[in-house]
C-alpha cells in the first residue's frame, strides 16, 4: 500500500499536519462524506505503522468494517476511499500554500467587495493592505508584482465606482512598479542562466534569453529612477548591474555600481538575498581573476571580509558555516598570504563547521599552509588524514598532493597521481567545461615539466617557460614558473 500516492503523502505529515488535517476532512465545506471521516481516522491510528510501511489493507479493512469479511469487492471499496480523501488532502494542501502568505487572500477580499458594490469597505482594506506592503520584507520580484496588482485593484475600484477620472495616479503607479518587476526579474533570469551554464555545462544561449536580455537596455529607465529619486531604484538597480557585471567581466563599471549598491544598501534585503547577492559578487570577482584582471583577488578578499563582518557564512542566520565558502575563504587567504586572518577565522569559526566536514577542513587548510611555508612532508601527512571518498573538495586534494610529489621530487607518485587525476576529471560531469580544460592544461604543463627536468633539458624548459608565460590564466602560474627557473 506504501506505493500508493495517499499513503506516500501521509507519511509526510506530522501529527500537527494530521490535527490540521481531521479539521478538513470534519468540515461539510471540504468533505461531505461520512465514510471519508471514518477512514481518516483509521489511518491516522494507524499513522506510525504507514510511516514504518508496517500497514496492509486488511488491518485497515478490519478496523473500518469489523462485521464485514474482506473480499475481492474490497479492494475496490478502499480504492474509492483513498480518492476522495486524497481530494480532501489537495484541498488542505492548497488552503496551507496560500494562508503561508495570505496577500492572494485579502486582495480577493478586495474584489469581492468591489464587486458587490461596497466601494469604501474595499477601499478600507485595499488601503491596509497597502500599508502592509510598504517596505520590501522579502523576494523582491514578488514585492513589485503585489505592489502592481494593489495598484491594478485600486484603479479598477474607482472603474467599479465609476470614478474613472480619479484612476490616473494608480494607472502610473502600476506601471512604475511593472517596470521594476520588469528589469528584476529579466536580470535574475539571467543571472540565473548564466551561474547555471558557469556551474553545470550547460548551453543556455540556445534559448535565445542572452540576446533577448542584450536588446532590453534597461538602463535608461534606471537613470531616471534614479535622478527621480525613486524609493525603489536601488533594488532594482542592484539586480541590474549584477547581472551585467556577469554579461561584461572585463567592463569595470557595472562591478563597482553593483558592488557600491550592495555596500550601502545591502541590509535593507532579507539575509538570503545578502547571500545571495554576495554569492554573486564572489562569482564575478572569481571570474575576472582568472581572466588576467590580479586586483580582483583582493576585492574578493575585502568581500569575504565583509561577509564575516554581516555572519552571512550559513544558509540559515546561526547555522553551520558553508562548507564551500569556509574553502574559499581559505583558499583566497592563501593566495593573499594573510596567514593571520587564516589563523582568526579558524579561531573564531571553526565551531561552526558541520562535525561530519570540520576535520577534513580544517586539515586541509593546515596542508595547505604547511605547503606555503615549504614544509611539503609535513602537507602531506595531513592531506593522508583526510578521508578522500567524503571528503567535499577531491580537485583541491590532488591539486596539492600534486604540487607536494613535484616539491619533494617523488616522480613516480606524480605519474601516478596525474594518471588517475586525467581520468577522474574525465568523467565527472559535474566539473565545469571552463575548469575541466584548466586542469588538462595543468596536468599537461606539469608532466612536460617533469619530463624536461628529468632529461636535463634546458632549452626545452625555456621554451615552456615561454609558453606558460604566453597563458597567464592557468592554474598554479607562478609556482609552475618558478620551478621551471629553478630547474634551468
């Protein structure tokens, strides 16, 4: 019976849910069935069991109909049963979506009330309503289209009233908020688009979205948002200029107008917004990074900085540090040499760490300054405390194992490693097109390397040092380089 949709439903539920729930079904206006009753109450006995799929027909025949022997025509009775409880459920369902957030509620209140010609109660409650929605509590796109319909009521009531002459003020308000759900929604569906493509291989310039976006030229009504002084430009603006920092990496301004938005008005968005705008933010500075641009390491640090300074490090406010962005903090101080900050936020946030990942963590960054500080044996023992089949980051483990084997001179490890380093990277779908031929550019630089080095061969690292100067975008350049000089 557990395959049952009914029953994979139920198991769902909580025993809130179910008291919730014997409301829906008791009442004439969602059920009329008495049976329905009945058999609800039966199942909710026996809710335990469903969810320990420790329940048959039978017992639950039995318990409905203790005088009635279970038969073939059975089946089909509890069949009926299980639809029209499943209907009550859908109702109960749809009814807890919607009183989640009552807004689609009280407007229908307003145009009912419109509708029956009480002008001035309606006027009454589309007036609270709007009182409700007068700062953006959350999810912005959903903010400008309830601002849009409270304005799209307040005109069709004095249409109702016949007060048409009365409408224009609504008819202008409607259309500024459309325009800001307009270019908020057009830049988080790019935006959207384009981290999916970064993250996931996709191909999305098949749909069309890029040059649809490219021909929408939003920023003309963002100036004169602006010199309007418009309460909201700065949310919509923020959502502009981040995506087109995204569309234009090697353009300067659109990074710093919605890095400079971010800074100033940032804490009036909820904190998933902040976390996700700086998620953003570390996106674009990533990229622009490894396109050649070397100032933007050091804006990603100020903006990791910041993040720390607002606690946007968890999905939710308290909760456990990301464990990716615990990784990137890290690696970018690496990168920088800031070995304090490294050693304070370890200090200071390590508690925050989810216990199943802190270890494995807090090891690698370990290695990974015992690698800066040449201590190669010494990475590498911490690096074989990490348990490799859990462990979040492979790619970073075998990039610096790598790098240790080519430190310590331990050719034949390095092979090896670089052997089913190819292979892995090979068949992960999951390792972006853009990182993938950054590692096979690596893997390639290093085994020419060894090899070179291995038959003394000047003149050939010198024309390998050429080429990787030639690429300032791989990976590891300037270690890579330095050994290579040191070799000649």
């Amino acid at each position: 019976m557990e395959n049952l949709t009914l029953f994979k439903i139920l198991k769902t539920f909580t025993k809130v849910e179910m008291k919730e729930l014997r409301k829906f079904v008791n009442s004439p206006v969602f059920n009329n069935r008495n049976e329905v009753i009945k058999y609800y109450e039966v199942l909710n006995s026996y809710h335990k069991k469903i969810l320990q799929k420790k329940i048959t027909q039978i017992q639950i025949w039995n318990s409905l109909y203790p005088n009635k022997k279970y038969s073939e025509s059975s089946s089909e009775k509890l069949k009926k049963l299980n639809s029209f409880l499943l209907q009550v459920i859908y109702k109960y369902l749809s009814y807890k979506g919607i009183t989640t957030d009552d807004f689609y509620l009280k407007q229908s209140l307003v145009v009912k009330l419109n509708e029956k010609g009480k002008f001035e109660l309606s006027k009454k409650h589309l007036e609270l309503l709007d009182e409700e929605y007068r700062f953006i509590k959350s999810d912005a796109s959903n903010f400008f289209w309830k601002k849009f319909q409270i304005e799209q009521d307040r005109a069709s009531g004095y249409t109702y009233s016949g007060e048409d002459h009365l409408a224009s003020e609504a008819l202008q308000n409607r259309a500024r908020y459309f325009i800001h759900h307009t270019i908020l929604t057009s830049s988080s569906v790019f935006i959207n688009l384009f981290i999916n493509e970064m993250n996931f291989n996709t191909d999305n310039s098949i749909s069309g979205y890029y040059e649809f976006f490219d021909n929408l030229k939003f920023e003309k009504s963002l100036n004169k948002m602006r010199k309007s002084r418009d309460e909201f430009y700065y949310v919509s603006a923020i959502y502009y200029f981040q995506a087109m920092a995204l569309r234009n990496l090697k353009e300067k301004s659109y990074y710093e107008n919605f890095r400079n938005l971010l800074y100033k008005y940032g804490n009036r968005f909820s904190y998933i917004d902040r976390i996700n705008f700086y998620s953003i933010l570390q996106a674009i500075c990533t990229l622009k990074t490894e396109s050649g641009i070397k100032e933007y390491e050091e804006e990603l640090f100020n903006a990791y900085s910041e993040m720390l300074k607002q606690d946007l490090i968890s999905i939710n406010e308290g909760g456990y540090f990301m464990v990716k962005l615990f990784r990137n903090f890290i690696q970018t101080g690496v990168l920088l040499k800031r070995y304090d900050w490294i050693e304070s936020l370890i200090k200071n946030y390590s508690h925050r760490l989810p216990p199943e990942s802190k270890d494995s963590l807090l090891n690698l960054t370990e290695a990974l300054i015992l690698f800066e500080r040449e201590k190669f044996d010494k990475s590498l023992e911490k690096l074989s405390l990490i348990n490799y089949d859990i462990f979040h980051f492979k790619i970073d483990l075998k990039l610096l194992q790598l790098r240790n084997f080519i430190e310590l001179e331990y050719i034949n490890e390095a092979y090896s490693l670089i052997d089913t380093f190819k292979h892995f990277i090979s068949g992960n779908k999951f390792i972006s097109n853009r990182y993938r031929d950054k590692l096979r550019k690596f893997l390639l630089i290093i085994s020419k390397y060894i090899k070179l080095k291995e038959k003394k061969d000047t003149t050939g690292l010198n024309f390998l040092l050429k080429e990787i100067s030639s690429n300032e975008l791989g990976l590891y350049n300037d270690w890579i380089k330095e050994k290579i000089k040191n070799a000649g």
